[in-house]
C-alpha cells in the first residue's frame, strides 16, 4: 500500500509499486487526462508535476514517490482557468488534443520556474512530440500565457 | 405559439438523454456505452428582448424530433449537427458544422456537433453517405449534400413557422436562429417550431445561398472541440472505462509473413491481474484487470516466431528489388507528352538524377486501440475510427454476427494520418471480446506494437532524366518511379489492367476522369514520359497523410530544380515559364517566392516547391540556413493555398502548419528499415519526429479563388521537404537526393 498526494487528494494505490505512476493514475485512480504515448519516456505526453516539476509519468515508477506532490492535468485548475489553459483556448492550439495535455503540463511547469522563458529556453525546455504538429500555435501559445501569469 | 407548444409538451412523459449526446455515459455495460462530443460553445438564450423573457425549464420535456438527418434542434435553441467524417483533429467537424449552420441561418453559438453511428446509417439507408474520411475529403467531398442538408432544414423550420402564423412562407425572414414575419411582427425561435417542422415533407428543391452572403463558412471560427482537450476531459477511446472491464495487450508476429509458432503461457497466467492467454490469428494477446498487468504478462510471455519466407528480409532486398525497377523496360504509363526519347536524345544538355522516399510510420500520439463487448447476439465496438463502416463491417465478419447486430461507437481519434482507415486493431478485439463473452475487453496496443504493425508509407525511388536547350528551357523530362503501390496491396480492385493509377498522384493527365481530375499535373511540358514499374516488397503499404503525392513533389520539385540550377536560370522563372496554362498554379507559386522575399541577398537561403494536390493549388518557399559542420536551421516557410472555397482560415492555417510538421518529420528523421524481417525502429526514440525547436516559422497565405472546394488537411504536405531539400541546395551546392537527411552531413 503507497499512499499517494494526488491533486491535493490523499489516495491510497495497493498494486505494484513498479507500476509506473502513468498507469496507477490512469487505472487506479480514473485520471485519463494524462496520456500513454510511448512507454519511454520520448514523447511527453504523460507529463505531471511532481513537486512542481514536469516528470514523464510513464517511467516513473510509483515506489519513487515518497510523499511528493503530484499534479496531473485533471489538478492544473480546478475549470481550465490556468494562464496556459486560457491562452490554449484562446488559440485553439490542439488539432487532435491527445499530446495537449502533457504539452500544458510541460508548459506550465517551464513558465513556473521561468516566467520569462525566452524562445530557446521553450526550444530547450519543451521537447514533446506532436504529430499534429502544433508546434507553431504552442510557441505562441506559450509567450501569450507569460502575459496571462 | 410558444405558449402553446410549450403547454401541450408539459403533460408529456420525461426524455431520455440522447444517446450519442454525451461522453462516456456511464451506462451499464450492456446497455452499451455511447460517445459522442458535447460542443456547444455557450447555451443560446436568445439576444431578442420578445424571446428572451421567455425563461422556462424545458428539462421535463421530451425532446424535438431531429429536422432532418443533419439537423437536431433543441428546446433551447441549440443545435446540433450531424458529422458524419472522423474528427482527428483537422477541425473537419467544426468546418463541416459551420456549412450546415450556414444554410441553416442558426445562430453559430449554439452549435454543438455529435457523431451518427454507422450502425445507425445503415439503419437509414446510408443518409449520412460516406462515413470514410482520408483524402482531405472531408468538406470538399460532402459540402453539397450537408449544406443542402442545412437548407432543407431551414425551409422546413420557416414553413413551419409560417403555417403557424397563416402567413406565406416568402415574407418569413431568418436571422440566427429566429424566424421572423415583419407585418405581423411575430417572431419565433428555431426551437419553438422544430418539432413541427419536422413533421413536414423535406423541400424538394433547395437553392443555395450565395457565397457574398455566407456569414459564417470562410469566418475564422474558432474549432468546437476544444475546451476538453485542455482539461484532460475529453475521453479518447484509450480513455473507455466500462464496469467489469478487462485490459488487453497485444504482439502480433512482427516478421513479415511470419506466424506464431509457441507460447508458454504459464509465465503470464502466474502473474497478477491475468486473466487470459490466448492466441488471435499470429499474434499473443494476454488480458488482465489493468493494461499495465497485461502488458507486463506479455513482455514476460516466451514466444516464438516462425519467420517463413521473409525470415531474412532487409532493407538490402527492398533497394535491390527497386533499382531494378528503376531499369525495367515494362513500365505503366501515366502521363506523357511528345517525344521523350527523341528530345533527349537531341538535348543541348542532359541530367539525370535518382532520389528515394522511405516507409514511414504513421505514428498517430494515441497508439491503437478498440474496445468491444460481445454477446451472443450484438457485438459493439468503441473505437477511434477514420472509417467507422468499415469498421462496422469488420467488427461483424470477426464478431460473426449479422451487421444489424454489431454497432460502432466512434470516439474523437488521437491523430489518425490515414492510419485508422485500416480496421485491424478491431479485428482483434472483437475476436478477443468473442473469447470473453459479455466481458467488455479493451485492446490497447503498445507504442512498440503500433511501430511494427504499420501500413507504412509506400517506399519508392526515382530516376529522372531532363534535357535542356539552348536556351535553358526544359525540352524533355523522363520520371521513372520505381516502388510500391498501396492499391495492389490494400485494394487490388482499383488497379486499372495491373496500373495504379494513385501512383501518380499531382502527376495525372488532366480529362483522364473526373475522380482524379484533383490529382493532375499543372506543368506545361513539350516531351516527358511519367511512369511507374510497380515493384511491390512485401511490406505492408497504407495511405499516409499526402500519400503520393509526398515523393511525388519531393521528386518533380527537386528535380526540376537541378534542371534550373543545370541551366543557370532563376528556379522561379524556369518553373514559372512551364506553368503560364494554369495561372492558378503560377499564382500560388509567385505568391510564396514573393511573400517569402525569394532574391533577396540576406544571409538565408531560399528554396521552392509547388504542385497540385487534393483539388488545391500549394507552393512553398522555405528560407534555411546551414552551418559550417552541416547544422540545418529552417528559418521560415511561407506557404501559399488556394483551395477555392476556404471554409475556415484559421483551421486552413493550422492544418499548414501541421502538415509541415508531418513532412518535415519524415525528411529529416523518418523511415522504417527492415532488418531479419521486421522494422527495426520500434518507438519514438529511433523514429524521430519533430519537436518545437526544430520548428520553422510559417506563414501561411490563403488565396480562395473560389468556384471549387479543394482539400486542405493534405495538399501543403507535399511542398515542404522539396522547398527545404531545393533551400539546402541554395545554401550548400549540395543536393540532398536521399532521404531522410538525418545521417547526412549537409556540407561533406
């Protein structure tokens, strides 16, 4: 039994403490916003915050977790309110969404540490893949939620 | 009248949510869970001072009747339009909402879409028509029938309200979803009068309106589907939770041709969660409580392969087998002009030059994935489908039951690329449904599974010879194209005596036929010859996003690029004096050389491509610079489309963009190798894709002529990699004829 600080939430997961923590929070607790892409940490699609900083969830194995705080999109905000949430809306970034997610976790744990991340400090920070390819809207999107924090 | 209609509704008996209507309905697992999109962008209450104190609870009302297939109107003005294609995130759904809400006259915030199933157009005699979306067909392929659909719907709203009334139908006018009648000064809201409308006769003759006065097709109108996805609301098919639901994993022999030879199921069965072992065609599947105790048992399940006859392949085999094709003499024409061989023969000067184009993996983000609950007598099927009827259709042949009782529930697609035309993964888990009867069963395949298990871009290479005269003009241009063909593998009906004729995508003769007329060259030549020797590996080919036309341009671009170089002539002026009989072409090409500064002497280095894809007119003129050690940095890529009609600027925009990701990705870093009979990429760490800092800036230039409806999701595609591969030959001399690029020094 681990227990876990999800969302603000203290929840108990009782499988596998090898599971990685992508897994346990999609299966265990039903919080499918965070995305299985591809298993190897490559892609980001799973990202969460742990302790504030983006983790790629889906090799992350729920044993390292020793009381962290853990943040998935489902705990960003509470109604799709965060700055990078509202400058996504504002232009319409994703095409199919499914990498949208972990695109805006990732974003927002940049624009955390740095609020004025530069165009290659996001070239360096945000390494996630989109096959859409919203890449264009997302750099956008980025500087338009610096304005928004 | 609205008191009326309101009161004789009052005594009725409580609706039922409409099925489709919402998301993930957690219904019981038998009553068969339906998904839909719920996308409206704020409830209507009506600006109208006379309606607006209307403000009543319509919650214990039976709902309206639909209008028509296309349309269903709601108590409170909502609409909702029927989308027939797949949305996978081309915005096809709200391109398609805005056409219909158009005609309709309804007020753009109060459409929401949902999704008929296939079972239910069936059901109908197919009034949805097709439900297949690839081909960038989406809006220029339905356009006609759903804003007739539109239209009728608004006729029969105003007879309606006419009827009502005793006024005639001429003197009602509709303005965003109120019907008014300006003598009587009475007024009524779409809502009101849907039910009977919907007991009228459909119009027989439906007028439409005229393009000066559309007031929301060409409007950047901001995408429906949005708001969910950046919540993490939105539940893609992986996303499915049903009661008593169990996990799939799944490995399919991933040696062409081969078969599963053994297993030892007795390592996954002792593990936790398992549930069942078993075998579906060549392939092992172990079912669990969660995925990730599936996919454990998997990987720990011994497994052995029988390799068969292609035990040995490799990409060695592949290239042999197209080189030789590149020297057939049997060859399948597809277009030609002149004497080839004569004027070459009588060239001033003469090149030839030979270029290649790889497999490529669709890799959608969302890998494969269906759920299925199988009875006795129904089979339902949850999937993110681009073809839900053929999806339907699978799901009855592997469910073995009559397809008026097997259902398919579409969800919104993780990406789709032509991908999820092919219906295999729900193959499979209806069969592994079938093996668990009445047990929902979701098969999530792995990023792995999804890399091997491809319908991978069709691999070809290209020998083409030019001939200039004197002059520096093109008198002759022999394109051979050696490789595969997607219709002999996936629909061998559709060869014309052993000829695909999709081969020659943006290539064609134009008056060929009028199916691929929006697949025809726009260059002028006096001698050329453009054919194919269909040299088919046993690679599994599919449509991937731009299908041919992708090497198509690569080839014809870059090629006749070196023929201007060779002629010492400006590319632009060499391209534009071929292109002077179709000034469309010629517009979008100087548009982006323009826009883009092409001669301008600043340190970067320019590049351009254009053809004619999908019905749309596309040029592109990327500015890149390289570094002394080979570095490529892609500054800016300004693209020009003209698709006639453009339905929604800022989605026009978006798809550009995207699909520049999606060429550029397979340029640089793509390609699907095959080693002992598999691919030896198996995920994203050795198939590459681009990411953000690889990205250009774009700029996209949309210039409707208007008159046709051309397709956007695909044509831009085609023109990034050879506007970028003629770029670097700007900037280093050197031409860069095999792709993709990634391994390559650009300077050495």
């Amino acid at each position: 039994m681990k227990t876990l600080n999800v969302n603000g939430d203290i929840v108990e997961f009782d499988g596998d403490e090898d599971t990685p923590l992508l897994w346990a929070l999609r299966e265990q607790l039903g919080l499918t916003g965070t995305k299985y892409g591809c298993g190897i940490a490559q892609c980001g699609a799973c990202t969460i915050h742990v302790d504030g900083e983006a983790v790629r969830s889906c090799v992350y194995p729920v044993s390292a977790i020793e009381g962290e705080e853990i943040t998935t999109i489902e705990g960003l905000s509470k109604d799709g309110s965060h700055p990078v949430q509202q400058a996504w809306a504002e232009l319409d970034v994703p095409q199919c969404g499914y990498c949208q997610t972990g695109m805006i976790m990732a974003v927002s744990a940049l624009l955390k540490e740095n609020p004025k991340a530069t165009d290659s400090d996001i070239d360096e920070a945000i390494t996630n893949i989109c096959r859409c390819g919203t890449f264009a809207r997302v750099r956008k999107g980025i500087h338009l939620a610096k304005t928004k924090l | 009248m609205n008191q009326k209609h309101v009161t004789n509704e009052m005594n009725t008996k409580p609706s039922n949510l409409s099925r489709r209507g919402f998301i993930i309905g957690a219904s019981s697992a038998g009553a068969g869970l339906s998904i839909g999109v719920l996308a409206a962008c704020k409830p209507n209450d009506s600006s109208s001072g006379k309606l607006a104190q209307k403000t009543i609870d319509y919650s214990n009302f039976p709902p309206n009747p639909e209008v028509n297939a296309w349309v269903h109107i709601h108590h409170d003005n909502t609409v909702t339009v029927r989308i027939a294609r797949s949305e996978m995130g081309q915005g096809t759904s709200t391109g398609l909402a805005q056409l219909v809400a158009e005609e309709l006259g309804c007020d753009w915030d109060s459409v929401k879409i949902e999704f008929p199933t296939p079972g239910e157009n069936l059901a109908r005699e197919r009034v949805w028509r097709d439900f297949s979306t690839g081909g960038s067909q989406g809006l220029r392929g339905s356009q006609q029938y759903v804003r007739e659909g539109g239209a009728a719907a608004r006729m029969m709203l105003v007879e309606a309200a006419a009827n009502e009334w005793g006024v005639p139908i001429e003197e009602c006018m509709v303005s965003n979803g109120i019907i008014s009648h300006k003598k009587s000064q009475q007024e009524t809201t779409f809502g009101a009068v849907a039910d009977a409308a919907s007991k009228l006769a459909p119009p027989l003759d439906v007028t439409l309106k005229k393009q000066e006065d559309w007031t929301i097709i060409g409007q950047a109108k901001k995408r429906l589907d949005t708001a969910e996805k950046l919540t993490g609301a939105l539940k893609y098919a992986s996303d499915i939770v049903m009661p008593g639901m169990k996990l799939a994993s799944i490995k399919a022999c991933p040696i062409l041709g081969g078969t599963l030879k053994s297993y030892d199921e007795s390592i996954p069965m002792g593990m936790a969660g398992v549930q069942k072992v078993l075998k579906i065609g060549e392939a092992v599947v172990v079912v669990a409580d969660t995925w990730w105790q599936a996919h454990s048992a998997l990987e720990a399940t011994p497994i052995e392969w029988d390799g068969g006859e292609y035990a040995q392949y490799s990409t060695n085999d592949i290239e042999a087998l197209l080189d030789e094709g590149l020297g057939a003499k049997k060859t399948f024409t597809g277009n030609k002009g002149g004497d080839v061989a004569k004027a070459l023969a009588t060239a001033d000067t003469t090149l030839e030059s030979i270029y290649n184009f790889g497999a490529q993996n669709h890799a959608p983000m969302e890998p494969m994935n269906a759920t299925a609950l199988w009875t006795e007598d129904k089979c339902e099927v949850w999937c993110p489908t681009q073809n839900g009827e053929s999806a339907l259709a699978a799901a009855s042949t592997a469910a073995g039951l009559p397809i008026e009782q097997c259902e398919v529930y579409k969800t919104l697609l993780g990406g789709g690329f032509g991908r999820r035309g092919m219906p295999d993964y729900v193959v499979q888990v209806v069969s592994i449904a079938k093996a668990m009867p009445g047990v929902p069963i979701k098969l999530q395949w792995s990023r792995e599974e999804d890399m091997i298990q491809g319908f991978f871009h069709p691999v070809t290479k290209a020998k083409l010879k030019g001939g200039l005269d004197k002059d520096g003009k093109l008198t002759a241009l022999d394109f051979k194209i050696s490789g595969q063909s997607i219709l002999a593998a996936l629909m061998p009906q559709a060869l014309i005596q052993g000829m695909d004729v999709a081969t020659f995508q943006g290539l064609l003769p134009s008056g060929l036929d009028p199916r691929v007329e929006d697949q025809t060259l726009k260059y002028t030549f006096p001698n050329f010859h453009i054919h194919h020797a269909m040299r088919n590996p046993p690679v599994r080919p599919g449509f991937w996003r731009g299908v041919n036309l992708n090497q198509n341009a690569v080839y014809l671009e870059c090629f006749l690029d070196e023929m201007a170089h060779k002629a010492g002539r400006d590319p632009l002026d060499f391209r534009l004096e071929m292109l002077k009989d179709n000034p469309k072409m010629a517009a979008v090409l100087k548009t982006a050389a323009d826009k883009a500064g092409w001669g301008s002497n600043d340190g970067k280095f320019r590049g351009l491509a254009n053809i004619y894809g999908f019905g749309s007119y596309v040029a592109a003129c990327a500015e890149v610079s390289v570094s002394d050690d080979g570095k490529l940095t892609m500054h800016k890529i300004t693209a020009a489309t003209d698709c006639g009609h453009a339905a929604n600027p800022q989605q026009i925009e978006a798809q550009v963009e995207g699909s520049f990701v999606y060429g550029l990705s397979a340029m640089l870093y793509g390609e699907i190798t095959y080693k002992d009979g598999q691919p030896e990429q198996t995920n994203f760490h050795n198939f590459d894709s681009m990411r953000i800092a690889d990205m250009p800036e774009v700029e996209t230039i949309i210039m409707p002529s208007g008159g046709f409806w051309g397709g956007v999701g695909e044509p831009t595609i085609a023109v990034a990699a050879p506007a970028v591969l003629n770029a670097i030959f700007t900037a280093t001399g050197k031409r860069v004829r095999h792709l993709p690029i990634k391994d390559q020094n650009l300077r050495a």
